[in-house]
C-alpha cells in the first residue's frame, strides 16, 4: 500500500510539473517584443483617384472567423477563404485610401495561419503600421472541447494606407486588475495606434483603438486616455479617432458618450435620433464602431455602415469621406 502511495505521489508531481510546463510555454510569446509596433512601407503599388476626397474605414474584422467568433464550433478553411474574398471584393468596391483594422491575425492557428493584413495589402496599400495585441505559443481558448482550441496566436490591429505614414506609436492601455492570474497570462492587450498620415502636405494624425469589451471600469479608464490623446493631437493636426469602443450609446452610463461631449468633434454616420448599428453584423442590436473627427480642420462629406460587408466578420465596417480644410 505504501508503495502505491508513493507511485501516486510521484505521478501527481510529475503531471503538476507538466502542467506547470505547458502553462509557461503556452502563453509565452513567439517573437520579440520589439516586434510588436512596425511601421513599413511594402513593394505594392497604388492607384489614387481622389479629387481631394478621401475615405477611411474602421473595420473589426473579427480574424475572418464572421459570426463563429470565440465559438467552440469547427472552422473550415472554406470558411475563412470565403471571408477573405468577400473582405477583398468589397474593399475593392469602396476602395479607400486608409484602411484601421481591428481583431486582424498575422500567424494564427485558428485562421489557419493567412497572414491576413498581407492579403489586404496586395489591393494596393503600399503603407502599413502594424500593433502586435496577442503573442501566444498556444491558446488554450475556447476552453472546452480542447480541440477547439485557438492554439498559435499572433494577431493585433493595423492600419493601412494608400498615403505614407510617420511617427507610428503603439500604446497599450490599462489592463484588466482583478483578472485571474491563469486569465491574466493569455489576456490580449488592448491597444491604442497613433499614427500620422501625409495628404496634400499635411499630417493628419490617425487613432485607431479597440476598448476592453468585458469589464466596465477597465473600459472607462482606457477612454479617459484616449480621449486625453484625442485633444493633444486636435490641438495641433486634423485628427482622426476611431475603432472598435465596446460601447454603445444606450448602455447605462455609456463610456462612449465621453466622446459625444468633446467640443468641435464630428461623428461619421452617426446623429443621436439616427444611426446604424454594427454588432452583430447578423442581427445587429449595438453600435461598438465609430470614426470621429476635428471639424474645425476636416470637412465631413458623407459616411456609412457598409452593411455589404455582410458576415465576413461579426462586425460591420464604418466609413468616412472627407475632404481637409
């Protein structure tokens, strides 16, 4: 009996031991931290036809995944391909000049390792800063069943330009505080690009920002700053703010109303008595996504949800055509 004991406690430390392994190489990042904020321009060329008009789309593309998104279903290959067309397809119709994308994967296993952003490029975005959110060897999420795993992960948001872009900044926001430490290790970080964009001579500085979506008061905390960024750079440049909130107006206390209230800000497609709603892109019941703008420097021409975009995503994507004044 003594000897099974032994043999029983020597197989518990040795499978506490591996799972003690596998959660330090699981939710330690592939690449180096030095990685995480690139700005480059690529060999694509450009075709611009704007007449002093330019449109900008904000766009949670949700990795390709549409509304199977953080589902423990099976996801076929069929189904990102078919995504990754129609993402293309319409991008082609719309044809903007810059393009933010949130939830975008770079080398994942879960979207079957497409490097996304390059795929995009190819339509002729010869600029492109790229934030680096989620670097983990293997996530183990959703958690059951195991073979629904997300496994490699290493995705983030970008913003890509017809324009050329300067002075890149990837900031990350505020974290969760009261996550559990097991949570903690393979949490995302949520980020806030900064970026400026060179028209017509001028740099115009673009925002691009996915909130915390779960907790409230991490969210709030992360919108104070960014809205506190938001005024230093109104100040000086025509300033784009823009990206996946995780708030809607109708929510109590609504974070995103701390926006609203800016002075001399614009909300593109958007007024309080008529606006189109962005999540889910199946049955939409929230607005999650905004472009804001200065109007003392941008002059709004028109903007809307692009509801073409259908289900690529469980987000719809949100333009804007301005001009600068």
């Amino acid at each position: 009996m003594k000897r099974f004991f032994k043999i029983l406690i020597k197989l518990i430390i040795l499978l506490f031991v591996a799972i003690l392994a596998f959660f330090f190489w699981a939710s330690s990042p592939t690449l180096d931290k030095s990685n995480y904020a690139q700005l480059s321009k690529n060999k694509y060329s450009v075709s611009i036809d704007n007449d002093s008009v330019y449109s900008i789309v904000t766009y949670n593309i949700g990795y390709l995944s549409g509304m199977t998104n953080n589902k423990a279903v099976d996801k076929s290959k069929e189904l990102f391909d078919g995504n990754l067309e129609k993402v293309l397809t319409e991008i082609k119709k719309v044809n903007p000049d810059i393009i933010a994308f949130q939830e975008i994967d770079y080398d994942a296993s879960r979207s079957y390792n497409v490097d996304q952003e390059e795929e995009i490029l190819k339509l002729g975005y010869p600029y492109t800063a790229k934030g680096i959110n989620w670097d983990e060897h293997y996530l183990p999420f959703p958690y059951w069943p195991p073979k629904m795993h997300f496994g490699k992960v290493i995705s983030g948001q970008s913003i890509i330009s017809k324009y050329p872009l300067k002075d890149y900044e990837r900031i990350v926001l505020e974290r969760v505080s009261d996550n559990p430490f097991y949570r903690e290790a393979f949490y995302l970080d949520r980020l806030l690009q900064i970026v400026k964009v060179v028209i017509e001579g001028k740099e115009v500085v673009v925002m691009n920002v996915h909130l915390e979506a779960f907790d409230k008061t991490t969210r709030i905390k992360q919108l104070d700053k960014v809205v506190k960024l938001f005024k230093y750079y109104a100040e000086k440049n025509p300033t784009i703010l823009l990206g996946d909130f995780n708030s809607d107006p109708t929510y109590k206390d609504a974070g995103i109303k701390k926006v609203f209230d800016l002075p001399n800000i614009g909300n593109a497609a958007y007024s309080e008595s008529n606006y189109d709603l962005t999540f889910n892109s199946e049955k939409p019941f929230e607005r999650l996504d905004y472009i804001f703008y200065t109007k003392n420097t941008i002059k709004y021409i028109k903007g809307e949800v692009l509801k073409s975009f259908g289900q690529a995503s469980d987000h719809l994507p949100v333009e804007m055509e301005f001009s600068l004044k």
